[in-house]
C-alpha cells in the first residue's frame, strides 16, 4: 500500500519522531537534542549565531564524510532569532567550510554579510521557511539512492519500513524544475505542508525540521529508506505494511507528537 499524509489538524505531517531517530542514527543525536516544532508555530532559537555556524559546519562536513554530497554539492541553512537566515556559501565543498566562510541574508535571500557569495539555491530555502514558520533549519543533498529514486521518477512512498512512517511518513517526489530558479521553490509548494523530505526530481533531496539536526537526520532517513527501498527491488518483492498496521504506527507519531508539544511547553514556561 501507498502512504498517504494524513492531513488533519492533529497531523505530526512526518515530523521526525525523537525516540525512534534518535536510537536509529547515534553519529547525528550525539550532536544535540532533537526539537520538534509545530507547523504554524514559529521556532525559537536559544542559540547565539556563533553557535549556529558551528553547527552547520558539524553537519555539512557529515554530509560529506558520509556521502551525502560530493564537491561543491548542497547546502545548509538556519533561521536566526532575528528572522534572518545563516547559510553555506556557494562553490564550496561542506568537507571543508569554516564557520566565517557562512553567509546571513534576509528573508527574502538578499545577501546582509559574510566575504562569500550566496548559493543561487538560496531561494529554495526561503521559500519553505516563508510557507513553514514551524522549520528552523533545510538540508539540500544529493544521496545517491534517494537522489536515482527522483531521477528514475521515483517517489519512496510505499510502506516498508515501520520507523519510516513514525518519523517520516512518505516522502513524495515534486516535478523537475532548474535548480536554482523560482520555479524549482514553487515546485515545492504542494508538498510543504505535510512533507519535512521531498524528492526533486532529477535533481537531489530536501529536507527540513525545527532544527539543523533534525533536518541532517531527516537526510540520513531519506537515504537509508531509499538503500532498503533498492533492495527489495533487486530481490524482486516488496512486502507492504497492511492499512491496520500503518494506522496504529500513525498512532504512535501522534503520541510523540502531543508529548513533545507538552515538553516543549514546559521548557518555554
């Protein structure tokens, strides 16, 4: 059977799920603690910009150590307590960033600081913070599997793996358009609301979460989904979760979903 996104009000829309991520990928977690945020709600950062150039250097050299990117490939970004938006440069490698080779723009993608030039993808990652007030941090990468799943016309929504649907859901496939265009965000635009991964096709992947880690993690859930995703083809036969049991793991998403809404709460009290 296929995922569909549950589209209700009490919808986690594939919000990454902290016990089960977590456990599933320690490299990332040891980094810090997963926050969740809620759609319509905007995130609150309690991290100075220092802290946060730090972080997305950790992450981008992750996403090269691991293969997520390869040369100049991807991009990172943050939204800073001020509205503005902290992001990797354009023609640099993520293995080798530091954090003043980061640059700040606006919320509208006009460069405000930093020696380097902005990526042309820049305009992707302020529009799904515009559309999504709930995201504080984007991940744009090239994992292989995923990425020749989006260029195969692919999308990873069938129900094979029970984790996937708790912290992820489906992850659709949104239509070709030129990196680095308007095009390319607004292509983006009908997934957004219930998808923090999307497949571009022939393009590479982008994922988001309430922050930089949850967004790194997303990437690694992308990829590892999309090698088992590969593997049940090349076996021959894939065996979908039933409609009973996708329900009850929607169920599960929903109960971490309305703790971490009280945890969070309490935090901020």
């Amino acid at each position: 059977m296929l995922i569909m996104p549950d589209r209700s009000p009490h919808s986690l829309g594939g919000r990454a799920s902290q016990a089960l991520v977590t456990s599933s990928f320690p490299l990332a977690a040891k980094y810090g603690r997963i926050a969740t945020g809620f759609k319509g709600r905007p995130v609150v950062s309690m991290k100075s910009e220092q802290q946060h150039r730090e972080e997305i250097v950790r992450f981008g050299n992750l996403l090269h150590q691991t293969g997520l990117v390869a040369a100049t490939d991807g991009n990172l970004s943050v939204r800073l307590e001020n509205g503005n938006i902290l992001c990797t440069p354009t023609l640099m490698s993520k293995g080798l960033i530091e954090p003043d080779d980061l640059v700040v723009v606006d919320a509208r993608g006009n460069k405000l600081s930093g020696r380097r030039e902005v990526s042309s993808e820049i305009n992707m990652h302020v529009f799904i913070y515009r559309r999504r007030p709930d995201v504080g941090g984007v991940v744009h990468a090239h994992p292989p599997t995923a990425t020749g799943y989006a260029a195969a016309g692919l999308a990873l929504d069938c129900a094979l793996c029970s984790e996937i649907i708790v912290s992820l859901g489906t992850i659709p496939l949104a239509n070709y358009e030129t990196p680095g265009t308007p095009e390319l965000a607004e292509a983006l635009a009908p997934l957004l609301p219930d998808h923090d991964a999307i497949l571009m096709a022939n393009h590479g992947v982008v994922t988001c979460g309430a922050d930089l880690l949850t967004a790194y993690m997303n990437m690694e859930t992308v990829e590892h989904f999309a090698k088992i995703a590969l593997v049940t083809h090349l076996l021959g036969k894939q065996q979908p979760l039933s409609d009973q049991h996708v329900n009850k793991l929607r169920e599960i998403r929903m109960k971490y979903h309305n703790h971490n809404h009280v945890a969070v709460g309490r935090e901020k009290g």
